[in-house]
C-alpha cells in the first residue's frame, strides 16, 4: 500500500482520492479551507449542471486549443460515465431541454455528501485547514496547519487546488508560485463592461431570454442577463474566450444581438408594417413581437437611443443590436479561469516532467470551457487521469 498526498478538495482532488482508494492506496486529502467541495456547492446554486448530453466529438470541441490533450480523458470518463457515477452515489439525474444534465434533485450537498460517506468507507483521510507551502528542500511537502507547520513524504502527489477564480472559495492560485511555466491566469465565463447609460442600468438583473448572438463568425442561441455594469449569463459565457482576447488586445469589442432569432425579418417586417393607431413605438414593439421593456431599452442602447420608424429598418435593428463590450470583469468573479500549468510541462499522464511523482489535475491546467457541464466533466476526467498515472507510475495497473 503505497501513501498518496491529494491537495485540493474539489471535485478533481475528491474523484483523484476515491480511485486511488478503491485500488487500495493510502490517500490523504488536504485542503486550506474548513471543508472540501466549496466550489461544487457553489455551481449547486445554480442546479449543478454536472455534463451535456450532445455527441463527443461536438462535447470535445468545446475545449478549443485544449481539445486534442483532454479527449482521450474525456473518452477514458465520458459524459455516461459521470452520469453513472452520480447515480452510483444515490443521485438520479436527468436532462434537460437543452441537454443538460442535472441531478434530479437540483442540489450539490445530497450527492457531496454522500460521496464524503463513500470516501470515508474507502479509509481516504480528510486534512481541513492545511495549506500547502509548496516544497523543502529535501522534497517534502510543507503544510501550514493550525498547530504549526508540518512535513509530509508522500509515495506520489496529486495537485488539486483549482484555478484562480472565486478565491474566498478556496482556488486563488497562490500555488503558482511554486510551478515553472505556469501560464498567467485570464476570466474565463465572466461578464462584460458595457457603457449603459442611467436608464439602462435600471434594467439590472433583467434576464434577455431566446435571443442570438455574434461575434465575428460565432453565433450562439441563448440567454443573457443585464448587470449594472453590463451583460452576463450562458450565451455570453460561449463567446466569452474570443471576447475577452478581443477586448484585451483592441479596448473593445461589439457584439451583435438577434432578439427574434427564431424569425426572418421578412416576418418582423410584415409584423411590424401592421397599423399602430395611436400607439407608441414602444406600445406597438410590445404588442407586435412581445418585445419587453428591456429588450426595447437595449435597442434603443444600440440605436443611440432613437429607433428606425420604418418596419423594415426596425426589423434589420432588431436582427442586429450592436452593443460595445469595453471591458472584462475581474478573475475573482469569473466562474472559471484560463491559465494554469501549461500541457507542454507534463506528461500524458498528467504528471510534471520536472517533478517525477507529481501530477496535476482539475482547473490547475491551461484549459477553459463554457458553462454548461463542460468544467466538471473535465475536471472529472483529468482526475481520474492523475490517478491512474499515479498507479500507473506506483507498479500497480490502472483499472480499465
């Protein structure tokens, strides 16, 4: 029985402990905070959307530069798999319309703790409060602890802790002091500065439902949510990379809404060439095309405040809001982070090439994702990846 240190309690630290246990390795989990599995609690508050539902090759695609390193772990851990993992741990799920996949009951602590059971019964140990300092001299891994600092000689290590976002959770990427080639950390599934004008911002918190949008050649159907200091929400969050890069190098970037992208604008045009009476421009948006008042108020954000009168310049504005993105909101408050430990310094099996015997794991490695089940499924599969280095790395065969 070979002794194997997992720092991080994530989701990617937590999986990495149970696969090394169950093949009957001596795994401690230590972590910095009071308890593991904050961050999974988090993404609980919005249902926990664990994977996706669509075909694998479309799923890998997601992963952009990342794609070609992460599918033969997400083949080895496909979406099925984590499927039946939960509903290994007495957590149902089912998918949604949009092909998401939830636990049924649309929470994170039944299945958490019912997998803390799971690892309990497997003998993993549980370090609260027990922040990693990275290395001494002679190799040992240094911990700060309540009562002091402490040395530890594990037989393999796994790195777990996350990226760089949420830090009050957990992952704030200090760890990075301790790696070479770490690539800096960027948001990742963030929000967006818009300049709205006072009005605008009245409109804070208002969701903009079964719209499109585009940047450049990528157009995403979706929905999005208006903040004070701009946009946010799923649709965004698929454009985010190509976004945030652009505003990054250029100061800005404009993105195009379609706010009826289930109709042609020869269809908007007929609607809207109907008599309006009396009626406002407003009045007659709402009751033409069910436009709501937000979604005239970003038409109007878009227009410079004054909207085309005729139905088929109204119809072309409303297939095409321009908005001007000015700016990225900060690491702390992406739901996910770019950067981390680049793929080129380590192996296959996820271990570092400049450190035999360490491997790395979860959202510590340069990938990035849009919401919607592709962060915990990868997360998932690179765990399970480390471990089975691990055990391959140990002498003992990984089981298929």
């Amino acid at each position: 029985m070979a002794a194997v240190a997992v720092i991080g309690g994530g989701p990617a630290g937590l999986f990495a402990a149970e696969t090394l246990a169950a093949a009957g390795h001596a795994v401690t989990v230590y972590d910095r905070m009071p308890s593991v599995g904050r961050k999974l609690l988090m993404a609980g508050r919005g249902g926990l959307n664990l994977t996706h539902s669509e075909d694998l090759e479309a799923f890998a695609a997601r992963y952009g530069g990342a794609a070609a390193r992460l599918r033969p772990m997400l083949d080895a851990f496909p979406p099925a798999a984590l499927i039946a993992w939960a509903e290994g741990l007495g957590q149902p799920t089912f998918t949604g319309s949009s092909g998401r996949v939830f636990p049924r009951s649309l929470k994170a602590s039944p299945l958490l703790r019912a997998w803390l059971a799971r690892l309990a019964g497997l003998g993993v140990t549980i370090r609260t409060r027990t922040e990693w300092l990275g290395w001494a001299d002679d190799g040992a891994l240094r911990f700060r602890t309540p009562d002091g600092e402490i040395a530890v000689n594990p037989d393999a290590t796994v790195l777990a802790l996350g990226g760089a976002s949420w830090p009050k959770l957990g992952s704030d990427g200090a760890w990075a002091a301790w790696l070479e080639g770490v690539i800096p950390f960027r948001p990742a599934n963030m929000g967006f500065d818009v300049g709205w004008s006072p009005v605008m911002q009245g409109f804070a918190g208002q969701p903009l439902k079964n719209i499109a949008l585009t940047f450049r050649d990528h157009t995403v159907r979706g929905e999005a949510m208006v903040t004070r200091h701009g946009l946010e929400g799923g649709a965004l969050y698929a454009l985010s990379a190509p976004l945030r890069d652009a505003v990054t190098v250029e100061g800005a970037a404009t993105l195009t809404f379609d706010l009826r992208p289930e109709m042609t604008p020869g269809a908007l045009t007929a609607r809207l060439s109907r008599p309006k009476a009396a009626q406002s421009l407003s009045t007659h948006l709402r009751k033409a095309l069910k436009l709501s008042p937000v979604e005239i108020n970003l038409l109007r954000e878009a227009q410079g405040k004054t909207l085309p009168t005729e139905p088929g310049g109204l119809a072309r504005a409303i297939k095409a809001a321009p908005i001007r993105l000015t700016g990225v909101q900060p690491l702390a408050r992406a739901i996910s982070s770019a950067g981390g430990v680049a793929f080129a310094t380590i192996d296959d099996d996820l271990m570092l090439k400049d450190r035999p015997g360490v491997f790395v794991a979860g959202e510590m490695l340069d990938w990035e994702a849009p919401t919607g089940g592709y962060l915990l499924q990868a997360t998932f599969a690179t765990g399970l990846t480390a471990a089975r280095g691990v055990m391959k790395r140990l002498g003992a065969a990984p089981p298929s």
